[in-house]
C-alpha cells in the first residue's frame, strides 16, 4: 500500500475543534482551509487557516451540514483531503462516501464502517461476534412486538436509537405502566434528530460507571487501545468532566478493557481512530455500549495521560497509509492523571439554559500542567445556532489529588464576562466528597445538583 503525503486538508468543522486540528497540521507543514458559516467569519478558526471560505447562511444545515457546498469547497481550493473533527458531518456514512467519490480523502473510517457502527444494534451484534460482554438486550432492532420484547428483557430497561448519539432517543422505562409514553418519545427524539426512528431494548444498570477506550487502527490491521477514560460526570447523557485512568478501574480490568476494544476494533475491520464505549457496573463487569467513529470532545485527555501524543496527528498518518508507529505497551503507559472540564455558555441555575451574545472578556488559565482549548476570545460574540460549549480546560498531574487542587486553582483564575457559563458550576463539583475520594457515577451529577437547591 502506497503511503501518501497531503499538503492542503480542510477541515470541515468550526470552533475549537477546528482550530485544534488547524495547529496540528500546521506542526505537520499541510496548508489549511477553513469552512464558515456567515454568522461565523470573525471566528478563531477562521483567522488561524490558510485560506477560508464561506459556505452558507447560519443554520447547520445550510453550512456545516451542506455537503455539496464543503465539497465545492474542497475542490475550489484543491484539497486533497477532508477532516471533520467531531459533531455535525463527522458520522455520516453519506458524507464520507461522497467526499471519496469526489475524488477526495476522508480523514476517517470507511463510510462502510461508520454506517455499521453507527447501527448501534448492529454495532452490538459485532461485539457479540468479538466475544465482548453486551447487557441483556433485544437481538437487534425492535420492529413490533415492543411490549413483549420488553417484558423478555425485563424492567427496568433503556430504550436506545439505533442511530443514537449524544443521549438523543434515548428514554428510560422503569416499569411496564411508564413504557408506552418512553417508547413514543424516544422514537419522536430519534426521528427528529436522526430521522429515523428504529430502537433497541437493553436492561438498564443503576447509576453505572461510564468508561471509554481510545483505539487507533492503520490500514494493515494493526491495533492499539489507551489506557481508559472515566466519563461517568454527566448529566442527561451529556458530558460535563471526563478523567484519565479512571479511580475504578484496576490495572487487571484495565487489561481486559483495552481486549475487548482491541477485539470489538478487529472485528469491524476499522481502519482509523475512534472509542469504544462501556458501562460498569459496582463489581466492575463492564459491557459494550457503543462504538464512536471520530474523534471524541474528550481525546485531549488521553493524549495528556499517554505522555503527549497527538491523536489528530496518528489520524493524518494513518489516512496518509502510514503504519502506527507506537507499540501496545507504549499505547498503554500511564504517564500522569489528567481531567478535562467542559466549558459551557449555561447558565446552570436555570437548568443549564444555554446562553449567547458577546464575551466582553476572556481570560484563560495558564500554567504547569494546563491546557485550555477553546476559539473564544475577549470581544467574539457566540451565535446561538451552534453547540454551547466554549472551552476545554485540561488539567495534568502526576497524581489525582494534585490534579484536584492544579484544577481548582485554574477554575479560580478562569473569567468569562458578559454571559452565563458553567465555570461555577465545577467549581461546586469540586468541592463534593464524592467526586474527590473518586466514587464516581452516572447519577452522580444530578445528586449534586439536587442538594444546591436544597
């Protein structure tokens, strides 16, 4: 297999992932171009590219989501190749297909791949076929039959999207009297967002520990997993603080994790960076949950963990049909603990009710051990059309108890100014018993949330 060499990528995406991207191809000497959105033109990534073109009004879906105005892009600038970053385009079979067809690189999985993994009843159908543990569940998308379907598994249990992701069509039943109204609502989620409206049942774990594995797999089947990420501070599926290795998991669990990724990964034939996704449960049984094929909001965790790799790099190369260059025991090594805080425009005494408008200033933290990812600045004003997250900040440490008082130290010297953000918020995370003894959990947040009100 012939290994390429790119010198001009878009990247089709916005904000700090675009800009993140940006910095690492400029380090890899590969010219950038940026997309934008007219409610866009003053943003980071903008400014930081090569060249920038404008793709459309606003709207996602008349210019982050318009796949034949990125690819026109593409071609008006010759680049050789796309990266999507993550969110809007970055799961779409569709568009991966499309971009190859126009004689372009996807920076990504084959367009095969993301469809089946995207299935997450299909997805889970390979794990059973790579011999990694799945909760009790439907053999599939469920058709008709749903009651009795659910009965099999037995209540309580989660309805799941077959497309799902980022906890859209996604509903709880705990009993048989409460199905009927979370069937109908997952199935409206789903069709709204993905529209498409197929489910799957599985058994649902109490307040279970969220626990990912970053993969990388080049295009001559080899195959490397990192060392865990703790995603277990969440709230209604979302992500708030994501740390790396988790204060659960032991070095022998930590061993079968990174197995069962490695084998789920194989077994899809994926070629490419991604996660695996489980749940553990309190006597540390973990089960397959789901695969992501891109790159997740919290790989700067794992880069800080793993000694300083860069993972959008290892994308490039392997795209460029490189070989990894880093063995499993390298992949593997712990370095530090690290922890990275979602930023958000919320306000989350209102029930984290986004906010939008003009930052009249910005001031990030700084320091050993920190690192802030973000394309905000003093002056920029966030559109109100886009995703609400603002900034990553990343703490490292040789320890979790430094990295406890490093983060709270760097929350202290964080301002936002003009809107609402989630800052104090982890601040209060911070400050609870539980999250600093480590004892961690999916229901974790909302307890925390639920005693401020008291």
């Amino acid at each position: 297999m012939k290994e390429k060499k790119y010198t001009k990528i878009l990247v089709a995406n916005r904000g700090e992932i675009a800009l993140r991207v940006i910095r690492t191809l400029k380090e890899m000497d590969i010219k950038t171009v940026a997309v934008y959105s007219e409610e866009d033109k003053l943003s980071a990534h903008v400014l930081a590219a090569d060249e920038a073109l404008c793709i459309g009004p606003a709207p996602s879906k008349e210019s982050y989501l318009n796949i034949d105005a990125i690819i026109a892009a593409a071609k008006i600038t010759k680049a050789e190749a796309i990266h999507p970053g993550y969110g809007f385009l970055s799961e779409n079979a569709d568009f991966a297909k499309e971009v190859i067809a126009a004689g372009i690189d996807f920076i990504g999985p084959s367009a095969e791949a993301i469809s089946t993994l995207g299935q997450k009843a299909q997805a889970r159908a390979i794990a059973v076929k790579a011999g990694v543990p799945v909760v009790k569940g439907s053999s599939g998308v469920v058709k008709d039959n749903f009651l009795l379907e659910a009965k099999k598994i037995g209540f309580p249990l989660m309805i799941k999207a077959s497309l799902g992701g980022g906890g859209r069509g996604m509903r709880i039943a705990q009993t048989e009297d409460t199905f009927e109204t979370a069937l109908e609502t997952a199935k409206a989620e789903a069709k709204i967002a993905f529209n498409n409206d197929d489910v799957y049942f599985e058994q649902l774990l109490i307040s279970p520990r969220h626990i990912e594995v970053q993969f990388a797999a080049d295009n001559y089947g080899n195959v490397i997993a990192f060392a865990e990420r703790d995603c277990s501070m969440q709230r209604k599926n979302q992500k708030l603080i994501e740390e790396s290795p988790s204060p659960f998991v032991t070095p022998e669990i930590r061993k079968k994790l990174i197995a069962a990724a490695v084998a789920m990964v194989k077994q899809a034939e994926y070629s490419g960076v991604g996660t695996v996704e489980f749940l553990m449960d309190e006597n540390k049984n973990f089960y397959f949950m789901e695969v992501n094929t891109r790159l997740q909001v919290e790989h700067p965790v794992t880069e800080a963990v793993c000694g300083g790799i860069d993972l959008v790099k290892i994308q490039i190369e392997i795209a460029q049909n490189k070989p990894l260059t880093l063995t499993q025991a390298e992949a593997q090594k712990i370095t530090c603990h690290a922890m990275e805080f979602r930023i958000n425009a919320e306000d989350y005494e209102q029930n984290f009710l986004p906010n939008s408008g003009l930052v009249s200033y910005f001031h990030t933290p700084d320091g050993l051990g920190v690192r802030v990812d973000s394309a905000v600045y003093s002056g920029y004003e966030i559109p109100s059309f886009y995703d609400s997250l603002i900034a990553k900040l990343i703490i490292s440490a040789p320890n979790r108890e430094q990295v406890l008082k490093r983060a709270q130290r760097a929350l202290d010297e964080f301002r936002i100014k003009g809107l609402k953000s989630t800052l104090d918020f982890h601040k209060l995370i911070l400050q609870n018993k539980k999250f600093q003894e480590g004892k961690i959990n999916t229901a974790l947040v909302e307890e925390i949330l639920n005693e401020g009100k008291k």
